[in-house]
C-alpha cells in the first residue's frame, strides 16, 4: 500500500476545520452573509431593470391617418412604417374599431353612436406603433410625421424624456448596488481568507522545515478554503432562495400594481452563481494568500 | 558530508552571527557545537538546513551546494535532514502521534507503515500514552521529545540537534543522547549545540567552540572547556 495523498488532503481539511471551529465558522458566517447581500442586490438590479423594462414597454407611438386615406393605403403605410429601422410592431386601430371600442367604453349602442355623433363616424384610422428601443420614440415620431398620408402623431411628447430619464437612474441605480456589494463581498470573503492563512503561517512554515513540499501544504489548504466556501455560499443560496420567494410572493399578493420578477431560470442562475461564488473565492483567496507564504 | 567556506552571516538588522567560518565535517561523525549564549551556534545550524542562506561563502550538504540551490529542491534537502529545533517546531493544531507522523507522510509512507513506525518511535522516546495529546498539554521536556521523535524517525543521513536537551533533567537527557549515540552508531551524522557540559565531557567527542561568530576551537575527543 502506499501513500494515499487525497485521503490524507481529506484528513487534513478535516481535522483544520474540527480543530479550529470558530475560525471556520467565523469564515463560514462571512461568505454567506456577503453573499446573501450580493445575492438580494441582483435580485433587486433584475427587479429594477424590470420596472424600467415595464415602463418603457408601455410607450408608443399612435399616428393618425388623414381621412382621405383607403384601407389599401392604410395597409401599405402599416408596411412602410414596419419596414423603419427602430420599429419593433405596427398595429392598425380602424376607424371602425375605434368607434367600437369608444362605444363599448361609453356602453351604449353602436348603431345610435354613429347617429348620435352626427351620422359620421369622427374617429380616423389610427396606426399604434412601438420601438425597438425606446430612445428611439421621438426621432421615429417625427420620421412618420414627416410621412404624406399621416395627419397627427402623439407619442406623450415632453413626459417621454422624463420617463426615460427615471428608467435610466432606475437601471443605473441597480447596476450600482450589484457593483458595490460585489466589490463589497469580494473584499470581505478575501481579508476573512487572508486572516484565515496568516494564522496558519506559523504552521506552515513549521511543515517547510520539515520537508514538506509546497503542493503537499497547499493541497489542504485550497480543499479547506474550497469547502468553507462551498458551505457559506450554499447556506447564502438557501437563504436568499427563501427570503426572495417569500418576498416575492408578499408583494404580489399586496402590491399588485408592482411587478416583480420571478422567473425560474434566473433564480436557479443566481443561487448556481452564490454557490459558485462561495467555491471559488474560497479556494482561490485561500491559494493566492498562501502563495505568499509559501515563498518567503 | 558538510564543508563551510569563508561562510559570514550578517542578519538584516546588522547582527554579525557568524565571521569567516571554515568548516569540515565528515560523514558518520558526532560532533558537539559549544560556545556561549549568542556566539552563534544555532546560525550555523540554520544555514544546513537552508533554514538561513549565508551572506558570503559557500554551504555544501552531500555535495550539494545550498548557495546555488533552487527552492524547489529544498524540501529533498530537509528531507534528508532530521532538525531537533531549540524552540522544537511543533505543529500546534496536531496531536503527538500526528506531529511525528508528518515527518514520514511528506515522504509519502503509506499509513500503515507510519502507523507502526510512528508508535515504536514514540515508545522508544518515553511518550506512549501520550500519543493523542496536542503540545500545548505536554511538558517542555515532552515537547522536546516529540521533536526528537520526529527528527530521527525517518533515518536522516544528518541530524542537526540544538540543544536538544535543555529541558531535561539528567535522567530524560542520558536518555535521550543514547538514541543519538545510537543513531550515529548505524551511520547518521550528528551535529548538536549544547550546553551541557556534563555530556560533552563524558561523550568524549569533537568539539567546535563557537565564539562571537567564529570557531575558536576544534578538537577531536574534546571536552566541553568553558571551566568555571
Ligand atoms: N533572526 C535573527 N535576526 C537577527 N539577529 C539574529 C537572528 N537570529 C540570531 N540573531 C543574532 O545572531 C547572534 C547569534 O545568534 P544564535 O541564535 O546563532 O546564537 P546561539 O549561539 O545559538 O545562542 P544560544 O546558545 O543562546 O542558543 C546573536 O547575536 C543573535 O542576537
Ligand atoms: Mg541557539
């Protein structure tokens, strides 16, 4: 039989980790608690890009058709309008359906309607469309103003821009808060690693005058550090799996005008990269802040 | 086995530990390092097992020069080499058993081997029943021999002693300098710094006195010197 090295790195991991508990858990306690904020901060970039997203999905450009127009011309605009680069869908709002659906809206009849409005029906051909990108909205508008057959465009002139702006800050704003409690969490895991290696400095030291290569004291360390991680970032992962999923659950029932984000793939995403996240700052910080031990 | 040529040593902060020092010691010797507290015999210990690299000079152990050597072959160094260490090195977080055991799994014995070989070392020492103890319940003078214990237990071609002794009472320490004369006896080198002048007197062998960085005295079959 001879020398069974990852049995012994096992060993090893094990008995560091049995004989230093409060270490250990001190490291534990710190990956998860940085990442559970890491992980609540994506949640809320994802929630906020969601609102933007909402927003803005809602703005459109309704152009209005000059009376004369034929319902062939009206099909070749729809066309012409589609073929625009920036436009993402044209709809056609006829003047019949128009007049139904303010007939429906005013709940009488439609046959009264058109008599009681004075034996014509006032509502013109009406083109809904929306872009790809919503900056887009106000050059678009004025490019189909500029369009022969159009009589009047609105697209909420003057609140476009405000809008815009609110969803900007709003996306701004996430991408803020992701960035700083990753930098946050990153120098965290990484000061809790480099302790964790500069209290064991003596002992490995210790190991090199023995003999022991540096592979050999390396070995232990990154599977010590790998699993801390693994630990801190799957309890982090549970815990922002549940608290997200109740949250979310809460605000749905309460505030159902608020759209949250609950979208299976994303989650499972997020909580994957906690866990990995835990893995490998453990591991790596534990190899990097041993580097230097191991060569002086 | 070990030659020093014109070896100095100046630590960074300016101390002049060794001066000029010229050294031979041949293979299967037992040689005592004497000298008072601060000449700088535990210096000269470093530099064989590159604990310490000289400022000037040269170190050769077994025709291997440790000036020249890369620091990936350090550890075969070290390997070869079992340290009695003055402030004996243990691992805080092992137990007994697993202190000297680690001696033999950085050379890759298989576990049962360092099983067996780990307790008739530690028998052999004076600490069965101690094997599960971590060194901060142990004596001093139980300490030091766990370090012995793992010094000499994978058969070293040198053993390197500071003072390995030094918190033994007479019993414990004759004790302990027969496992060294033994180990010399099957043909291991010994080098150790001692103070003991009873031990250096009896043993009756070569004695390098050490004083203020310098070898002031060489001698086979010497005696401790240093009279009150
Ligand atoms: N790491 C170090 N840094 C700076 N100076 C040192 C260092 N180690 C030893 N010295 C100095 O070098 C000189 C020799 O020290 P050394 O430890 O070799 O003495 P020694 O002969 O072993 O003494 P002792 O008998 O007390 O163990 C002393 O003056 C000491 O202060
Ligand atoms: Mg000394």
């Amino acid at each position: 039989m001879t020398f069974n090295f990852p049995r012994y790195i096992l060993r090893e991991t094990g008995h560091s980790m049995k004989r230093n508990p409060w270490l250990s858990i001190a490291s534990v306690l710190t990956v998860m608690v940085s990442l559970i904020i890491l992980g609540f901060s994506i949640f809320f970039l994802a929630n906020a890009t969601n609102v933007a997203q909402s927003f803005e999905s809602q703005l459109e450009i309704a152009a209005f058709v000059k009376d004369d127009a034929t319902a062939d011309q009206v099909q070749t605009l729809q066309s012409r309008i589609q073929g625009m680069t920036g436009v993402s869908s044209v709809t056609i709002v006829t003047k019949e359906q128009a007049l139904a659906n303010f007939g429906k809206t005013m709940g009488g009849s439609q046959s009264n309607l058109v008599t009681d409005l004075g034996g014509t029906n006032p509502f013109p051909d009406k083109l809904t469309i929306k872009a790809t990108n919503p900056q887009d909205v106000e050059n678009l508008a004025s490019a189909i103003q500029a369009l022969p057959e159009i009589d009047i465009v609105r697209y909420g002139q003057g609140y476009v821009d405000k809008l815009l702006q609110f969803t900007k800050w709003l996306r701004w704003i996430g991408f803020g808060v992701v960035g700083a409690f990753t930098v946050a969490s990153v120098v965290l895991i990484s000061i809790n690693v480099k302790m964790n290696v500069f209290s064991k400095r003596r002992e490995i030291q210790i190991m090199k005058l023995v003999g022991a290569s540096n592979g050999f004291i390396r070995w232990p360390f990154l599977i010590e550090g790998l699993t801390l991680g693994l630990l801190g970032g799957g309890l982090a992962a549970l815990t922002v799996g549940m608290g997200y999923n109740w949250i979310t659950m809460y605000v749905q029932s309460t505030l159902t005008f608020l759209p949250v984000v609950r979208n299976i793939v994303l989650f499972r995403q997020v909580l994957g990269g906690l866990l990995l996240a835990g893995m490998a700052m453990g591991a790596v910080g534990s190899g990097v802040s041993l580097q230097k031990f191991l060569h002086s | 086995m070990i030659q020093l040529r014109n070896v100095s040593k100046i630590y960074p902060n300016g101390a002049r530990a060794l001066v000029d020092v010229n050294l031979k010691i041949d293979k299967g010797e037992f040689v005592f390092l004497v000298g008072p507290s601060g000449a700088g015999k535990s210096t000269l210990i470093k530099l064989f097992y590159r604990d310490e690299t000289p400022t000037r000079g040269q170190v050769q152990i077994n025709g291997k020069n440790l000036v020249r050597m890369k620091e990936r072959e350090v550890p075969y160094l070290r390997r070869s080499i079992g340290v009695i260490f003055q402030d004996f090195k243990l691992l805080p977080n092992k137990t007994v058993q697993e202190n000297v055991a680690f001696a033999l799994e950085v050379i890759g014995v298989s576990r049962k081997e360092v099983r067996t070989r780990t307790s008739n070392m530690l028998e052999l020492v004076g600490l069965a029943g101690k094997e599960n103890a971590f060194p901060t319940e142990l004596s001093g003078g139980e300490q030091q021999r766990v370090c012995v214990a793992r010094a000499i237990i994978n058969n070293p071609a040198l053993l390197v002693a500071d003072e390995p002794t030094g918190n033994l009472d007479p019993e414990t320490a004759w004790g302990i300098m027969d496992l060294l004369f033994n180990i010399n006896k099957r043909g291991t080198t010994v080098v150790m710094a001692t103070h003991a002048r009873a031990i250096v007197n009896k043993m009756q062998k070569r004695v390098i006195a050490i004083e203020n960085g310098r070898v002031a005295r060489d001698e086979e079959m010497g005696g401790y010197g240093y009279d009150v």
